[in-house]
C-alpha cells in the first residue's frame, strides 16, 4: 500500500477523492461534512491502484455509520472511482480532537457548541468545563442532560441569554 | 485451534453482557422517570450494542463457522449464552435499573482500561474505543446513585435495596474460572483480582458520597459467563429479541 495521504495532499488524484470526500455530509448533523468531523482518517492506494479510504466511527453504536459507508461509496463514484474500498478502523479511537477548526466554526454556526479544547479525559469526572453559548457567547451556561438527540450531544441551557442549546461532548 | 477456541468464548462473555444489558436498556424506552433519562439510557444502550457488535464480529471470524455477529445474536439459545447473571435481571425500580448500570459500567471501566494493553490487538482496539463511551455510562449512573441515594428518605431506602438485591450478582464478575485463567496467562485477559481493587475503589467513593452502606459480602450467584445455568430472565429476553429473526429467518428489508 501506498503511504496515506490527508486532506491537504498535492497529488492531483487524491486530491479530487479528497473533495468528493468532503461533499459527504454527516447523515445526523448535516451542517458538517464527515472530514470536518475527523472522521476519514486517510486515504491509500492498494496494490492495483485503487483507492482505499480508511474511516473511524464516532460511538461504536453510531446508526450513522452504515449510511456514511453508502454515501463515501457514491460520492467515490461520482467522482470516478468507482472501485473504491472502506476500511473502518478502530485505534487510534476517534477524538473530538479531530474535528478541524472549519468543523468547530461550522457546528456553532449551526447552534451547536463545540467540545472545549483540552477538556477531554480530565473532565470526564467531576465538574464539566465552562461552556460557552453558541448564541451569545456566555459562559454562564448549565447542563440540562448529559445525553442529548444523538449519542455525540448534551443539551444545555444558558442562564444569560435563556436559550437552549446542545453541546458536541468531548470523547 | 484450541486457543482460537477459547478466545471465542471469551469475546462472547464480553459481546453478551453488553448485548443483553444493551436490551435491557432499550426497555427503558417510554419508562423512564423524564424524557432527557429517556434519551439518555437508550442512547447508552445503543453504545453497549454497538460494543457487543465489535465483540460478537471479532467472535464470529475467530470461529470460523461463517457465523456473524447477527447469527450469533439471534441465532443462540439460552445454553449457548455466555453473560454474566446480573445483566440478565430485570430492570424492577428506577433504582434497581440505575444501580445495575453503575456497577456494570465500573467493572466495564476497568476491564476495558486494562484491555487496552491486551496482546489481542483487535480486542485492544475495541476496548480502547469502548472505554470511552463507558466512562460516559460511569459518570451518569454515578451521578444517579449519588443523587438518589443522598436524596428522599424514600429514595435512600429504594437506593440501598437494590444495592443489597443487586449485590450477590457482582461476584460472578471478578471470580475467575478456568477459560479467565487461560486468557490472563495468554496476556489476552487482564488478572480478575486486580481489577477488583480499582472497582472497589471507585464503587466505595460514589457509595460514601451517596450516604449508601455498602452491602456485606455474603453467598455469590454465579452460572452465566460459563453457561452453566442462567437465570430464568434470559429465556424471555431472547424470546423477545430474537422474535423476528426467528419467525423470518434472513429477512433484509421490511
């Protein structure tokens, strides 16, 4: 296999799967694309030339990853590969880290706060970090639930503006 | 092979006790106590289901049989289940379905922090990738046990019951037979007692805060994880789970 390339690649061929790739939108939060997300880890190429995209999942129980497979499979061929291979991987796990600051601008465009930065493991017990409302841009925010619509979100509320809101946890 | 074998049956410890918690879980569905605990247990069951898949998958190709995650889900009797006993419970009071998550998601916490260092590097991958979404399940039913047990009087005295109803269940976890033995000595199992210490540690801190007793140590069902004798709740899980695959076997689309 060939050494994987990222979103900023100069090859011209791997560059048009990197743009198709980020067409592909994210099944349940529709306002981000699955790169934005971190999602596509890399794409190779294997030993008869043929695109290999390697993906991670988000939760292990996503609903959402069999449609993204579906939708990276149509996206490759629309853009002329249609012998493209998925290859899901699983270490390193997928990290809120990973989504890319267009992603973070794009999901608080959208009402929903992004994980606070270096927030990860050490907050996971004891108090949560100070999250800032993606509409007025408080920090005097509270939880309301540590689960929200999807498995990825809780939902908050913020005490200054009274807004309701959801919040991209850290994993 | 032999050792193949053995790995086999123990992903199907691990694929089944998240696969029938999950579904327990997912009877939550419409009788939680708010919508938001709703979301938030269902949404925790589809992370252990999720699991359970990435076990039962592994299970399925170390076996060789052309049995795959689905085959083995539904397609298993009682006898050939592998769970541990107290996942089988029913979920009874709120209390009872809460405190049975947060003992669970404690000994998931460490058995899938000490996986991560597995010599099966698939199985290391899935427990790295599953610890996270535990530490997730840990923290909420903390929370619950902490909130009820230091709540009402009538809270307290629910809490601490299903403590005492659940607590005879929790041996069969950290008590190890010969096929744990197998794997610890195969560096695929991390050593059962060891991960008793850091279970005990995190279950006694939420238990002082919450102002619960932590029960005596008594008599310890066990019979799940060897398949020895299950309790009678698992026939009427799988009756229920495995209803449509049964009646319609290899149905795609409806």
């Amino acid at each position: 296999m060939s050494p994987g390339t990222g979103p900023e690649t100069a090859d011209p061929r791997y560059h048009r799967i990197w743009q198709a790739l980020a067409e592909v939108e994210d099944p349940e939060i529709p306002y981000v694309t699955i790169v934005d997300l971190g999602i596509v880890r890399e794409v190779v190429a294997d030993e008869t030339g043929d695109p290999v995209v390697r993906i991670t999942p988000t939760y292990s129980g996503c609903p959402a990853t069999r449609l993204i497979e579906l939708q990276i499979r149509a996206a490759l061929d629309r853009a002329g590969f249609p012998h493209a291979r998925i290859e899901t991987v699983l270490s390193p796990a997928w990290t809120t880290d990973w989504i890319s600051e267009e992603g973070r601008r794009k999901l608080r465009e959208a009402g929903i706060a992004p994980p606070v930065p270096g927030s990860g493991r050490a907050a996971l017990f004891g108090a949560g970090p100070a999250v800032p409302c993606p509409r007025c841009e408080s920090t005097d925010t509270e939880r309301i639930a540590e689960f929200g619509s999807t498995a990825c979100k809780a939902l908050y509320r913020c005490r200054h503006c009274r807004e309701p809101f959801e919040y991209f946890k850290c994993l | 092979m032999a050792e193949d074998r053995a790995r086999f049956e123990y992903l199907l410890r691990l694929g089944d006790n998240s696969l029938i918690l999950g579904h327990r879980l997912s009877e939550m569905l419409g009788n939680a106590p708010a919508l938001e605990e709703e979301m938030a247990l269902v949404n925790v069951a589809l992370d252990l289901i999720g699991q359970a898949r990435l076990f039962l998958g592994y299970a399925g190709e170390l076996e060789g049989a052309g049995r795959d995650e689905d085959a083995l889900a539904y397609r298993r009797d009682v006898l050939d289940y592998r769970c541990a006993l107290i996942v089988e419970l029913p979920n009874g009071d709120f209390a009872h379905a809460i405190g049975r998550l947060f003992l669970i998601s404690a000994f998931d916490f460490e058995l899938y922090g000490a996986l991560r260092e597995s010599a099966d590097r698939r199985l290391a991958a899935i427990a790295e990738k599953s610890l996270k979404e535990v530490t997730y399940h840990l923290r909420h039913a903390g929370e619950w046990v902490i909130r009820l047990g230091d709540g009402t009087e009538e809270s307290h005295r629910r809490m601490q019951k299903a403590l005492e109803d659940l607590w005879m269940y929790t041996g069969e976890l950290f008590t190890p037979d010969a096929l744990d033995e197998a794997m610890r000595e195969a560096g695929i199992a991390p050593d059962l007692a060891r991960l008793r210490e850091g279970w005990d540690r995190r279950v006694d801190a939420v238990l002082r805060e919450a102002t619960l007793t932590r029960p005596a140590e008594g008599w310890m069902q066990s019979g799940g994880k060897d398949g020895r004798m299950h309790t009678e709740h698992l026939g009427y899980i799988l009756a229920e789970m495995q209803f449509l695959q049964r009646a319609y076997p290899d149905a795609r689309a409806w």
